[in-house]
C-alpha cells in the first residue's frame, strides 16, 4: 500500500524541504501523510480547476509547484481562490503538496530545466545557497574507526564537490569514568580508563542529519557516544538559486531571443538595452529573480534570463548585461515535466507501487497572464 509519506519521501529526495527560503510555506499543506495514494496529479498551480481534474481523474494527492496557501489562512469561508481551492480539496480528500524554492534551489530542479532547453554547457550555480552544510566531530576508539567512519560515509556524510569519503582524522586519548549504571564497553566501571581513540570529522547537507546521527549511534562502539555538531557558513555549490551556463557558440541577440521565444513559447520578451556583444555566457533562473541581478553581472553573463523584473530593474543591468523577462509561467512551466518524469522514474523501482498510469501530468494552463 503506497502512503501520501512514501511519494513526498520520494520528492524530498529530489528537493529536501530544508533547501526551501525561510519565507516559503512548503511540503504537505493538506491532507494527512498516512492516507493511501490512488493516484498522483503533477502541477504548476493548484487551484479549483485542478482539483476539479484529480477528481476526474481519480487521483487524490496534487502534486504542486507554487503552494496554494502562502500566507497562512485565517478563515475558510470561500471568499476567495485560495479558500475555494482548499476547501473543495478537503471536502474531496484531496491531499495538495507543494515544493517551491525547495526546487528552486536543487540543482536538478527549475533553473536546471531552463538551462537543458537552452542546451548551456559547463554548468554552475548562480547563487549558491549558504547553511546548508554541516560538520560532525565524533571521537572513536582506534580499532572501530573505520567501521564508524565507513557508516558515515555510507548514510551521506563526506560529501564535498566532486569527491566522496571525506573526513579528517587525528589520534588522541579519551578519558571516562562509568558510574554504577554505566556498562562501559571498554574498561570497568568506576575506573578512570584512558582509551586510544580517532577524532573523525566529517561534513554533511543538513538535512541528511537524522540518518547520520542514527548511522553514528548504530556503528560506534561506546555506550555513550559523544560528538558535536556545527552549522557551517560554507556555500555549497550544487544548492541554490540560478544556473550559469555556456552555449556551444556565440550567437547574436536577436537570434538569441528567438531562440528563447521557441524553447519556451513565448509572444513577447521584455529586455534591456542591447549591450553589443554576442551571446555566449547565459544565466537562468525561474521564477521572480530580480535579486540576482547583480549576481548574474558578477558571474559574467552576456545575458540573464528570468521574470517579473519590473520598469527600474532593467536600469540595474548597467550595460554590462542584457536582462530578458520571459514570463513567469513561460520560465517554470517545465517544472511539472521535471517532477512526472523524476517520480515515474522513482516508483516504477519502488514497493508497493502505484498502478500503472497513475502520475498524471495536469493539461490545464495555469497562466494567469495573457497576450493580445
């Protein structure tokens, strides 16, 4: 039997909550965790007319970019679309979950996919999300340090860029004294015992804390195990906001923005001042990304693709980039493909599975912008 908690474990692997900004009101904003899936609606938006289409399609958990409740609510009185979508949600037993900047900041989340249909090479992110990494430090007699470390590394501790196994070591002398209720794997209790023993240190995403913690206290020998942990101020490079990237060539503007009205569908783009270069350095990123601005100047991008700038933001491009507004629907409207795809992929491995057939891609256009 396939539970709401084994498809949203499934998603945070992808997209962990704790990527998402402080600001955002992500994972399962309705329904409850332990209901059993019969199928799965993947969408950009949930409003009324997408729960209207699970409840054709006889799915009962919504899959949703944006959260339908950001704000918080106050009253269900159906007074508006956010009430009106809830409450035909709960009145149908219709779970909705929401992913957000958690996807935003993966590194194979919205920007990502911007990135692939513009085919960019080489690429990094633009704003790499700072505490998001964590160092553990455990202490470890000498002849079960590897059996520990080993346990670390195999829950996701060492982790850093490119490489895998990561640690720090030095060899030191613990000292303990047990008490009448200790059972101390090495010495006798009530003897001051001095122990030969590994100083490990190793640095992980924070949300993999749970099962490092568990991994540690499984492997390590002691009965009482001491370690510290410490939230880092390091960027990690593979989480945040953004992707920077290369086309395969320089090209020149114009054909650069009609490559971008293809790849995303778009009658009109909004940009700055041609700054007469070509084209070759291009940053992304989905959504709102005013804030970047800067970010993608520094990063040396000839042109910054994303949305919702508005009138004095274009001055900020300086005539060192160009700026280019795509829509905020046109820059996020693969991210539904992204997730059918990735949970396709996921639960056709997984046990117990849904039925076949049974994550569905919404084919309702959610944009609530239109062009005349």
């Amino acid at each position: 039997m396939t539970k709401i908690k084994h498809i949203t474990a499934l998603i945070e692997e992808l997209s962990p909550l704790q990527y998402a900004e402080d600001f955002d009101n992500v994972g399962l904003l309705v329904g409850n965790s332990e209901q059993e899936v019969t199928g799965i609606l993947v969408t950009l938006d949930c409003l009324e007319s997408t729960v209207e289409e699970a409840i054709v399609n006889k799915c009962n958990l919504i899959v949703a970019f944006h959260p339908i409740i950001f704000k918080g609510l106050k009253k269900l009185n159906g007074k508006n679309y956010v009430e009106r979508t809830v409450i035909k949600a709960i009145k149908n037993d219709i779970s909705i979950y929401a992913m957000h900047t958690a996807l935003d900041n993966s590194f194979e989340g919205v920007s990502a996919k911007m990135a692939e249909v513009l085919k960019l090479e080489n690429k990094k992110i633009l704003l790499p999300k700072k505490r998001i990494l964590r160092k553990l430090t455990t202490y470890v007699p000498e002849n079960a340090a590897d059996e520990v470390r080993d346990a670390l590394f195999k829950s996701g501790a060492g982790h850093i860029g490119n490489y895998s196994h990561c640690s720090f070591n030095m060899t030191g002398s613990g000292t303990y004294i047990g008490n009448q209720n200790s059972n101390p794997s090495l010495g006798e209790k009530g003897s001051l015992e001095s122990v030969s023993e590994n100083f490990i240190s190793v640095i992980f995403e924070k949300h993999k804390e749970p099962q490092i913690i568990k991994s540690l206290i499984t492997s390590h020998p002691y009965e009482e195990v001491a370690y510290d942990i410490v939230g880092l101020e390091n960027k990690h490079n593979r989480i945040g906001m953004g992707i920077v990237g290369e086309l395969s060539e320089e090209i020149q503007l114009n054909d650069f923005l009609n490559h971008l009205k293809k790849g995303f569908n778009t009658p009109i783009i909004r940009h700055s001042k041609d700054t007469g270069k070509a084209i070759r350095k291009v940053a992304v990123l989905g959504g709102s990304g005013s804030f970047a601005i800067e970010s993608a100047i520094h990063s040396g991008a000839d042109i910054y693709v994303t949305a919702d700038l508005k009138y004095h933001d274009f001055y900020r491009a300086e005539g060192k980039v160009v700026l280019a507004d795509i829509g905020h629907y046109e820059s996020e409207q693969f991210t539904k493909n992204i997730l059918v795809e990735y949970l396709t992929k996921k639960i056709t491995n997984f046990a117990p599975a849904l039925p076949e057939g049974r994550i569905i891609l919404s084919k309702i256009n959610t944009n609530p912008i239109n062009y005349f």
